[in-house]
C-alpha cells in the first residue's frame, strides 16, 4: 500500500524494533545484505505499532512485543516485494521496486529470506501465535489467488478479496498483542474485528487513491489498477451505475486500460459520484473498526486504536468529491467484508 500520509510519528513502536529487523536480517552474503537494506527501510510500520499498542491492554514482556512485532512487519515486506513481482510494479515507496533492480527471481529470494527469518523470531514465541500468524498468510495467498479465478467481481467478491489479502495481517497483528497480554477470548474477537475493518478501509482508500490521488505524493504512478485491469471499489460502483457500463466493461475485458481511457472513466466515475461513494464505504469501515472497540478497557491503548482508525480517512481531503452520489446502492447498504472469527 501507499498510502500519503504517515502514521509513524504518532504511533508506539516496540523498544528496539528497528535494532531487531536490522540484525535479524543481516546476512554474510554481500549480495543478500544489499537486497535487503533496499528492502526494509520506509513505511509507517504500522503492523509492528499495533502490536505493540494492542499488547498495552494489559502488562506483557517486552522482548516477546518487540520479537512478534519485527516478525509481522517481516512477513507484510515480504509480501510487499512478492506483489511487485506478480504486478511488474516499477517502484515502491519513491523507489524502484527491488525487481526491477535485480530482477525477479533475486526479488522472490529476497521475500522467501524475509518469510524465514519472520518464522525465526517466531520460533520460541508462546501463545499459539506462531499458529495465526502462518493461518494469516495462508489466507493472504488465498486472496491472491482469488482474484486471479473470480470471473465475474462484484462488491461482495471484493470486499472478501481486501479482507484476504490486506486486511489479513492487520488483523493478525491486533490479535498478536492481545495475546501476549493475556486479554480474554471475547476481547481478542473485537480486536480481530478491529483490524479486519480497519484493513479493508486502508485498501478502500488506497484504491481512492489509485484513482484521484497524485503520484508524486503516492510515490508511484497512478491509475496503476486500471491498466492492470483490476477492479476496485469505485469501479466497480461505475459499472453498475454508468449508462455506458457496457461499453466499458468490454473494454476492461480485452485487458488494462490506457492511460487516456483511465483518466476518462475517472472523469465519468466522478461525475456519477462513485468516487464519493467509495469514500463514504471506506467511512464506513472505520466507523466499524471504531464500534469493535466498544467493550474494550479504556484508557491510552484503546485510544491509540481509536485515532489509527480515523487517521486512515485523511487522505478523503486530498481528492475531489464533484459529483453527487447517483443511482445504485448507498454504502451503508453496500457489501462488507466477512468478519473472521477468532482464529484457533
């Protein structure tokens, strides 16, 4: 994801997490080192942060946040650098996507070195956590694959395919803090729920983005979706509500756009308010996020998990809602994504 606004500043990390992913990944191979210095620097951390704040509930060692935490943020890098790969992304975070430095099968390696050493730290870890960190990937991977064999995407099949393959580790992450602190089964569920939401509204926007954002502060090209072909929540929106959906729908069918026909659908896209009406979805997300918190105990850690989610929303203020929202179904009635029970 990148999304342009930075939560670092404002969010816990764990003591000595930058120390730890530094030594963890260091390697003896020149060319190793040199892949993964490129690759670990940047990002909000944000996974690593909701360790550590979610872990603030109650007492918890430490050592033990700070290991999950640099495990987590290992494993969504690795998962960062084998998307470039799938997608042919030319950059990330301002920069060349490592691929496109080394080549793919170097990249690939690169994400496999990071998913080992994650699984190192979590080797000694207690709790069952090493058990849904792993069940998260899994379904990462399923999600993934699920937008390769869907063929005819609709709201409900994307909002499952987010849940899957974004919303995944965030969750995972929520639930890793809870655990080390000893929260009960019934708090760990609103803390899954928690991240489960505030995942989806992360990639809602960050879909925005791709859409209406501009890419010298995204750090990429935009409109990168759509010449890929993908269908995200605002598109998705535009083909039910657009009189010309047919058209556009065999267009998307021959493969991605070009940059011109991009920026005409976005132009159409806001003028039928689907623009709008993506945003109001990903709202809706994290007011859902926010109502799972509900139950929680009060106090610093809960309202760290309560700004997350609202800053999430901020760069709505960046794109330009001209249209009003026209024909087709309202957010509130728009699909959701499926909320995971616990995971055992």
């Amino acid at each position: 994801m990148h999304l342009t606004f930075s939560l670092a500043p404002e969010l816990p990390q764990p003591a000595g997490l930058e120390e730890l992913l530094d030594n963890a990944t260091a390697s003896a191979e020149p060319l190793v080192q040199q892949l993964i210095a490129h690759s670990l620097p940047g990002g909000k951390r944000l996974r690593p942060a909701l360790v550590a704040i979610t872990a603030g509930f109650y007492p918890a060692d430490p050592a033990e946040v700070t290991r999950v935490a640099a495990a987590v943020e290992l494993i969504h890098l690795a998962s960062l650098v084998h998307d470039d790969v799938l997608d042919n992304a030319a950059t990330r975070r301002s920069r060349p996507a490592l691929h496109r430095l080394c080549g793919a099968v170097p990249a690939v390696l690169t994400g496999d070195y990071l998913f080992a050493t994650a699984f190192g730290l979590l080797a000694d870890t207690k709790k069952g956590i090493l058990r849904i960190i792993t069940r998260a990937i899994r379904t990462m991977c399923e999600g993934e694959i699920q937008e390769l064999s869907v063929v005819n995407f609709c709201e409900e099949a994307y909002f499952a395919h987010i849940a899957k393959k974004t919303a995944a580790l965030i969750d995972v992450a929520c639930q890793s803090g809870g655990i080390l602190c000893g929260m009960k089964r019934t708090q760990l569920v609103r803390l899954s729920r928690y991240g489960t939401h505030l995942g989806c509204a992360f990639q809602v926007v960050d879909d925005l983005l791709d859409l209406a954002g501009r890419s010298e502060l995204l750090g990429k090209p935009c409109l990168q979706d759509l010449s890929q072909g993908i269908l995200t929540l605002p598109v998705l929106h535009f083909l039910e509500v657009s009189p010309r959906a047919g058209q556009w729908k065999e267009k998307l069918r021959r493969g991605g756009l070009t940059a011109d026909q991009g920026r005409e659908l976005v132009a159409q896209a806001r003028e039928l308010g689907c623009l709008e009406y993506a945003g109001q979805a990903a709202q809706k997300q994290v007011r859902l996020a926010q109502e799972a918190l509900e139950g929680l105990p009060a106090g610093k850690a809960r309202d760290s998990l309560a700004m997350v989610a609202q800053k999430v929303l901020f760069p709505l203020h960046l794109l330009d809602h001209t249209g009003p929202a026209q024909a087709g179904a309202q957010p509130e009635q728009a699909a959701s994504p499926p909320v995971p029970a616990l995971q055992q």
